[in-house]
C-alpha cells in the first residue's frame, strides 16, 4: 500500500510538475488567466486608469501585469520546492537549445515575418468577427488587435506617449516572455502524449485565452500556429519567444516612436 500511495503524485507540486498534465487540469491552467486577467480588467485596473485620466489601454497593460508576473513568481514557487533553490530546471522544458544559432535565427525572422504580414491581412477578419462581440463591456478598449489604439483618441498628447512608453517595456516584451515561458516552457511539453495534436491543442487554448479580444481568435491561431509547432517539433522554445516577444517588442517601438514624433 505505501509503495502504490509514493508512486502516484502527491500534492499541489508534484500534480503540476508531472510530465503529464490531464487534459481537463490543462484546459483549467490555460484558461484560468485569462479569465483572471478580463475581471481584475473589469474590477480594478479600469476603474483605476479612469480615475487618473489615462486611456483604457494602460488598464489592460495593468490587468495583464496583475496576472502574469504572479504566475512567473507561481513558476518560481515551483522551481524552489522541486530544486530546493531559485532554479526553472524541471519546472520549464524545451530549453536544451538543440536546434543551431544561425538556424535558429533565420528561422524566427521568417517566423516575424509571417506574424507580421499575416496580422495585416487577416485584419479585415477581425474587423468582421468583431460584429458579434459588440455587446461586451470592452470591445472598444483597445485590448488587443485591431483596436489597441481605438480609445487613444481624446487624450493630450504628453498622456498618450507616457501610457506608450510604459507599455513598451511591458506588453512589447516582458509580458509575452512571460506568456511564452508560461504556455510554452510549462504547459506544452506537459501535454506532449497528445502527439502532433499537441501544439494545435495549445495554440488554440492560448488563443481562447485572449479572452479581452474573442475577435482576433482565427486570426490568433493562424498567424500563431508555425511558431508554436516548431518550439514542439525541435523542443526549443526560442522559436516561440523569438516571434511573439519579436513582433511585440517591434510594434510597441513603431507605435512608441510614431506617438513621439507626433504621427499619432
């Protein structure tokens, strides 16, 4: 009896560092965020940001904090009880850089390349699918997608350069680093029994995630997919975070830059 009850995970860290997430617990830590991230939105930062003058924009670089820097720290948490010290090691999978530098970074600029340009083209499918998400409270607030820029307008100019430059360092680069080393570093590998089942499961999911822009959910998948079934295939996550953390960084510098010299 006692050598059956040690075979079998035994609480909270061991459960979540299994090298096999059920699906049901998958979907749960895929989506919970998300869900956190559109009712501290709704609750707290919203209001807080309207209290101060500044666009709904900043709400949601706040909401998004408020979420994902505890679960980095949740990541944390784990790596210390599992290692006995501040350390990822078996907390985070695909990080054994196996595929070569210069492959690597021929690949991740086709990978922005294609986000980029894709993002463009299906921004009319966006536009479309938006039409039947008219009824939430925030589908003009410039959450994600199309509309990040939509509640700019209104605002002196000094208020929106200062939201942009502090969204830059964080929903351009430390927030989808974050996102990545989360759905890709943690959750992907742990559903790798699914076979090549595994990056669609997972980028869909990451996709419902977005749940403060439902709209851009096609579009999410599409331009998202290569990225998140190459960082499957080679079990490297540098491909996942060289295109999202990439085509974050570079968008928020053109919008922070446009907004500076006042082409806002």
């Amino acid at each position: 009896m006692h050598n059956v009850e040690a075979a079998q995970p035994n609480g909270l860290v061991e459960r979540l560092l299994s090298d096999r997430h059920p699906l049901p617990l998958s979907v749960m830590l895929h989506l919970v965020p998300g869900i956190l991230i559109v009712a501290l939105y709704l609750l707290i930062a919203e209001p807080f940001v309207k209290t101060i003058g500044f666009p709904a924009f900043l709400g949601w670089a706040l909401a998004l904090c408020l979420v994902l820097i505890p679960v980095l720290l949740g990541l944390g948490w784990l790596g210390r009880r599992h290692n006995g010290r501040f350390s990822l090691r078996g907390v985070l999978h695909y990080t054994d850089r196996p595929v070569p530098r210069g492959k690597l970074v021929a690949m991740v600029i086709a990978l922005i390349a294609w986000m980029m340009t894709l993002g463009l083209a299906l921004a009319p499918l966006n536009n479309f699918c938006k039409g039947f998400f008219t009824w939430l409270p925030y589908a003009n607030t410039g959450g994600s997608g199309n509309n990040t820029y939509l509640d700019l307008h209104g605002y002196p100019h000094s208020t929106l350069l200062t939201t942009m430059v502090i969204c830059l360092p964080l929903t351009g680069m430390s927030l989808p680093l974050i996102e990545e080393l989360y759905f890709r570093g943690f959750l992907l590998p742990r559903i790798a029994y699914l076979g090549g089942w595994a990056p669609v499961f997972n980028t869909v999911l990451f996709a419902l995630y977005h749940f403060w822009s439902p709209w851009v959910f096609v579009s999410r998948v599409v331009f998202t997919f290569p990225g998140y079934w190459l960082a499957w295939w080679h079990k490297d996550i540098r491909f996942s975070i060289g295109m999202h953390v990439g085509v974050t960084s570079i968008v928020a510098t053109l919008g922070t830059t446009a907004f500076a010299l006042n082409f806002g």
